[in-house]
C-alpha cells in the first residue's frame, strides 16, 4: 500500500502544501477555519500520519521539550513535570524528563542527551548550571527556562514562586496560635546559599521569627528533602528535652516525615506540636491531621514556563531581575497548625 503524502492530502482538501503544513503544526501562518477543517477531513480520510523524524531534521528542531528536574520520586517535582507535560500537550510538544538526582554529571548528561535530540527547547530545574553545563546550552544556541529555581550568576529566563514571602506567612500563622517561638527544618548542607527556594524558606522564617522578636539561633535544623529521611532528624529532635511547639518545614515531605514521627512517639499535632509545611503537594490533603502548607499556582506556572521556551518573543529582555517571572504564594490552612 502507497504511503500517504502530504501532497495526497493537499490534493483531496483543495490546498497547497503549505496550508497543510500550517494546520498540521498549528502555524505559522493562521488557516481559515473552513479550510481547516477541509484538510482535517483529508488527513482522516487518507490516514495521513505526518512524519516527525523529517521535520525535525528540516526544521533542525523536533516537537520535544527536555526538562530536567532532581527527583522526580519526591511529589512536589512529580507535580510540577506532570504541570509541565500537560502545558506543553496544549501547544502540540512532548515531554521527555531526566532525574539530575542532585548531581551536576547527572544534569550535564540530560543537557547533552537533549540537545542532541534538537529539543525545542529545555526547562531545568537546577541548583546550579556548571560551567560545563553553560557551555552545552551556548554551542547549541538552546532555548532555556529555569523552573522553581533561579541559581546564582546564572541569568537564563526563570519563573518562580514568592518562596520568602510564602515561608513569612505560614511562620507568621504558627504564631499566631501562641507558640512561644517555631523551629525550621531546612535543606541539607548541600543547598546552594543563594537563589535555591529552601534557602529562600529559611530566609522567610527567619524573618518572620525575628520581625516577632524571637531569636532564631539553635532553632534551623538541617534535614534532607525527603520524608523518610527527615522523619530521622524528626525522631531525634521530638524525643529530646528540647522539644520545640511549632515547625515550619521547607518542604511538604519533610512535613509528612514530621508528622509521622510525632505520631510514632504519641506526640499530638496540633494540641502538642503545631506543623506547616510548603509546596502544597496532593497528600498534603491526606495526612493526619491534614497539612497547612503554603502553595503557588503550579499550573499557571507550568504554562509560562513553557510559553517561553517557545515562543523567542515572549522571552524577557533588560536586568536580571526583569528576567524573572515571579507567582505569588498563599497560605492553605488545614489543621496541622491547629486551625479548624
């Protein structure tokens, strides 16, 4: 059986070629809608299916989109690429994501992996570009948006959360409810110092704490990412004779390890042990008691992101603070913070 053409379907529709191709990939050139539908039609009734390896090496760009996040095991970088897939879906591209595990090698290798693909262009969620890194990403003239993260000295597109803002209103809120002081569980020794959300979290606790007049020394407690983990460090802390009212938690999964240790030593939340934590992930819903957290707008976030990987003219121009695309956080009250 003959393969079907391009030329078949502009033949059957009563158009060019090149009208077909705007209406196969959305543009550039706007078709009018009658017309549109007279080349759909044909591409039904021939079981056209257009092939994407030509294009690509016409257009030396695919229909794909790299994103590199570190783990994509932890929910809140699930969330987000599952954000991202959905958005990219809706302009006619695919994802392909890679798990930089926290490793500058790992992140290097999506970079080269990618590239070499003709990716329309790549997200990244990074702590850090390497010079190596920088390097890959300028000899391929990529297009390149930094997602959750905007690491120090690197000055690609970025769009982020309020993470300071965001940790100032769930520190505030765990005082309110009267505990003498809050404690924090922030990153692990390996979180850049500058431009990393839970580096922007402990700043956002530390200002609140001392705008309220409470010292904050002995009271920043390092603590992996993950909640297994993080349930370790829990464990250790609630068990001690220094047993802190309140914690704000970098991370939702530091949260639920909290709160699994505090259950684990018969401690109650909120009566005992008022918790919050931050990104807003879905089981933040499900633990017990259920989470007050702080969240942003994933979803409007996702489709910037993608917006600027995309489209050349929508990329930002001027300083480096006008490169960045910043969403506001907002505090989602639940019980752990003994509210309701």
């Amino acid at each position: 059986m003959a393969k079907v053409t391009r030329d078949d379907v502009a033949r059957l529709a009563g158009t060019s070629t090149a009208v077909v191709s705007y209406v196969i990939n959305n543009g550039p050139r706007p078709v009018a809608p009658a017309t549109r539908e007279r080349v759909l039609a044909a591409i039904k009734q021939l079981g056209y299916r257009p092939d994407r390896v030509a294009q690509a090496m016409a257009s030396r760009r695919t229909d794909l989109i790299g994103m590199i996040v570190p783990d994509a095991r932890q929910p809140f970088f699930a969330e987000m690429a599952h954000a991202v897939e959905q958005a990219a879906a809706e302009r006619g591209k695919m994802v392909l994501v890679g798990n930089s595990d926290y490793r500058r090698e790992r992140e290097v290798h999506y970079l080269r992996a990618f590239l070499g693909m003709r990716v329309a262009g790549l997200i990244l969620v990074s702590q850090g570009l390497t010079e190596q890194a920088a390097q890959e990403i300028e000899a391929w003239d990529a297009r390149v948006v930094l997602l959750h993260e905007r690491p120090e000295g690197v000055d690609d597109v970025a769009v982020v959360t309020d993470d300071i803002g965001g940790a100032q209103l769930a520190t505030r809120h765990l005082l309110e409810h009267g505990n003498a002081y809050v404690a924090c569980f922030g990153g692990p020794d390996t979180t850049p110092p500058v431009g990393d959300p839970v580096t922007d979290h402990v700043e956002g606790w530390r200002r609140a704490m001392l705008e309220s007049g409470r010292p904050v020394e002995g009271r920043l407690f390092k603590a992996p990412f993950n909640r297994y983990e993080a349930y370790q460090v829990a464990l250790k802390l609630l068990a001690g004779p220094e047993r802190p009212p309140a914690i704000f938690c970098a991370t939702d999964d530091q949260a639920i390890g909290v709160l699994r240790a505090a259950r684990e030593l018969r401690i109650d939340v909120p009566r005992e042990l008022a918790v919050a934590g931050f990104d807003d992930v879905k089981e933040a819903h499900l633990t017990d008691p259920p989470l007050t957290t702080v969240a942003s707008d994933r979803p409007a976030m996702a489709r910037a992101a993608v917006d600027l990987v995309l489209d050349e003219s929508l990329r930002l121009t001027g300083s480096r603070r006008e490169r960045v695309r910043q969403f506001p956080s907002r505090l989602v009250i639940r019980g752990s913070c003994g509210c309701g």
